[in-house]
C-alpha cells in the first residue's frame, strides 16, 4: 500500500510552520549560521539521525534503510540576509540588521518535515537519503562546504526547492535544462598616477581609464556573446579619488557577470581580462582583476524533472504544475552540487490566493505557510519515488 505522503505532510504540518517561525525570529548571515545549524542538529536527533556538522555551520544527516538502493541528496539553505524587516509578523527577525528575505528559513522547516516523515516510512524504502543543511548559499559559497568535503561523491541524485512569490501557493514550476545562470563576481583595481587636475599631462588618470573600461566590457556582451545566448556584465560599484581637482591614483570597480553556458562564461572571463590589459596599457597605467567565482550555472536533468512532474501530480493538478519558460540569469549554489550528480531544482509556490506579491530580498518579503505542507509533501513523494516504494 503507497503511503499517502500528504497526509504525513498534515501530521506535521503545524510542526513545520513552528520551526520556520522559530529560524525566522532568529536570522543568522552566511556562515554564522551557529544557533541555525544546532537548532537543526537538535530536531534531527530527535527524529533518530546522528546529525554530523561539515565545516563550522553545515549540517549532514543520513537515513539508511538496510537495503541497496540509490543514495539520494535533498539540500536546504539556512543563511538569512542582511537587512530591515518591515512586516510587523508576530515571529519577526528579532535580530537587527538581519532577516529571513529569501525564504532559507522556510527551507529549512520543509526539509525537516520531510526527514521526520522520511524517518517513520523507511522500511518501505530501499537506498539512503543524505540531507544537507547548507550555509551561506547567498554568497554562493556554502555548497562547496559540502562538495570539498567529499559528501556527494557517493550521492545519485540531488534535488532541492525555492518558495517563490510568483507563484500562488498550490503551484510549482521548473525547467529541464539550463534554469539559472553561472553567477560570478569581480573587482577591478585600476591604478594609475596622481597630478593636479589642471595639468593632467602629469599623471596618468584612473577614472579616466576606468571609464573606459565599464564601457569597454558591455562590448563582450554585445559583440562576443551569440544573439540567442544571454550574457550581462554590471558594474555595481566605483570607489576612487581624493578629492574634485586631484588627478586621480586609484579607481576600485566592483562588479557580477552572469552567463548561461559554461563556454561562455569561460570566454567572458578571457575577454574582461584582454579588455582590462590593454585599455589600461593603451592609456599608461596598470591594473589587476581578482575573480571570484560563485556558482556554474544550474541545469536540470530531464530525468529527475519528470521524476518530479509525477512525484507532484500526485498532489496538484497538472494546471498547476508549471514549465518557466526561460532561464534566471540569478545565481544559485544548488549549481555546485549539481556538478557532482544529476538532480532537479523546482520552485514551490508561496503567495496566497488574492494576496499582493512581496519581493524577495525586500524588507516586506512574506510567505504563505499554506505552502509549506506541499512542499514536504512533493518531496517524500519524489524520495520515496526514487527509493522504489
């Protein structure tokens, strides 16, 4: 007889809001995720795991059925964001500065939900279900908490989830292929040679180079990137100067690149680093790139989203059950671990019917927890589906 996951789903329901309540009062930024990761710990005991912490703030738990069978990874990030919350919730970020803006915390409860229901039905399964509690996924950084410690070199498959605002709770939406984009991030260090700003033939100017360079780089995008592949290189930030008639030494140009294939994220990073080298050569001055890369960019395999498709249908119409059209050019580290395994990354509606959208990273950023109970619901559904109940 197949277990009626939504019915657990109900059973713990209440249990789920509770937990998301609780981390969203209580918001911790990337990699500080300490009170986060042990709350976690805590509740996974209680569930029966022998939780195990992998780095300072993630948190792996595995369910072993006894039976061979594949292992599958389900993934949660935990990192809250900084900023000023403005909801007035009863259960709002009692910490100042810091929120729950992308909905980590509801995550986090779900993929608790769901090692608690996972937990009572085992005997029905075969294989191993590994669940990662990730930190600092805004900064594109905590999955490779999991990956450098070789924690999914044995995994099968992988799936993880997003409450989104753009979809009515009830529904969900994903792609095969490419969803998200390879998101990266720079910095420019331009130097050059300071002078009075009425005899420039002095000194070498900075700002004048970097000038040239913002405008420089939007040519990889127009000229270098096919017209039916994305690119967007953005400049967010320019620091230099001392003062308004000093010829300027130093401009710091701070800035993201997102692309949606690997080649041509390669290329960008060869053609930002030919169009700094010889803009700053052509105008006599120097300059230094430091790169820091974030995440590849996050591909759905075709396989693992019809394993979804039917896990759902089990529990929406197919009305409800939506294909995103086109790909995000926002970043995710889920990417990282889609790296080493194959896997689905799926969006869980969260706005409730009728309700105005809310923004996420947005001070006014608020959820629907109606969603939650569907969001452990579907995902039983698609680990015991890939267990073999």
């Amino acid at each position: 007889m197949r277990t009626d996951f939504m019915a657990s789903a109900k059973a713990v329901a209440d249990d789920v809001i509770a937990w998301r309540r609780h981390l969203h009062a209580n918001p911790e930024v990337a990699f500080q995720e300490r009170e986060t990761a042990a709350f976690v710990a805590d509740k996974l005991r209680d569930f029966g795991y022998e939780p195990e912490y992998v780095g300072a703030t993630g948190v792996m738990a595995v369910l072993e059925t006894g039976r061979p069978g594949i292992t599958l990874g389900l993934r949660a990030d935990m990192d809250a964001l900084p900023g000023t919350e403005t909801t007035n919730l009863p259960f709002a970020s009692r910490k100042t500065g810091v929120m729950h803006a992308c909905g980590h915390d509801a995550h986090t409860a779900i993929l608790l939900g769901v090692a608690k229901v996972m937990a009572q039905h085992k005997k029905n399964l075969a294989g191993r279900i590994k669940f990662f509690f990730q930190p600092a996924e805004e900064p594109l950084a905590g999955a490779r908490t999991f990956t450098a410690a070789g924690k999914l070199d044995d995994v099968d498959g992988l799936a993880a989830l997003h409450v989104m605002t753009n979809l009515e709770t009830g529904s969900i939406g994903t792609r095969a292929g490419v969803l998200m984009a390879a998101s990266d991030t720079f910095t420019i260090t331009v130097n050059g040679k300071a002078s009075h700003g009425a005899e420039p033939h002095h000194g070498i100017d900075a700002v004048l180079i970097a000038s040239h360079i913002v405008t420089a780089l939007q040519s990889f995008v127009s000229r270098n990137v096919g017209p039916l592949d994305s690119a967007v290189i953005t400049i967010g930030k320019i620091t230099g100067g001392v003062a308004f008639n000093v010829i300027a030494e130093q401009v710091v140009l701070e800035g993201t690149l997102r692309t949606l294939k690997v080649e041509t994220r390669e290329k960008a990073f060869a053609r930002i680093r030919a169009i700094i080298d010889h803009t700053t050569a052509m105008f006599g001055g120097e300059a230094t790139l430091t790169l820091f890369e974030g995440s590849p960019p996050l591909s759905c395999d075709p396989a693992w989203v019809a394993k979804l498709r039917k896990a759902a249908l089990r529990h929406i119409p197919e009305s409800h059950l939506r294909t995103i059209a086109e790909p995000s050019m926002g970043g995710e580290d889920f990417a990282i671990m889609l790296e080493k395994a194959p896997g689905v990354f799926w969006n869980l509606g969260a706005r409730a019917p009728g309700a105005p959208q809310t923004y996420l990273h947005s001070g006014a950023f608020m959820l629907d927890e109606a969603a939650l109970p569907l969001g452990v619901a579907i995902t039983c559904e698609l680990a015991a589906e890939s267990l073999g109940e």
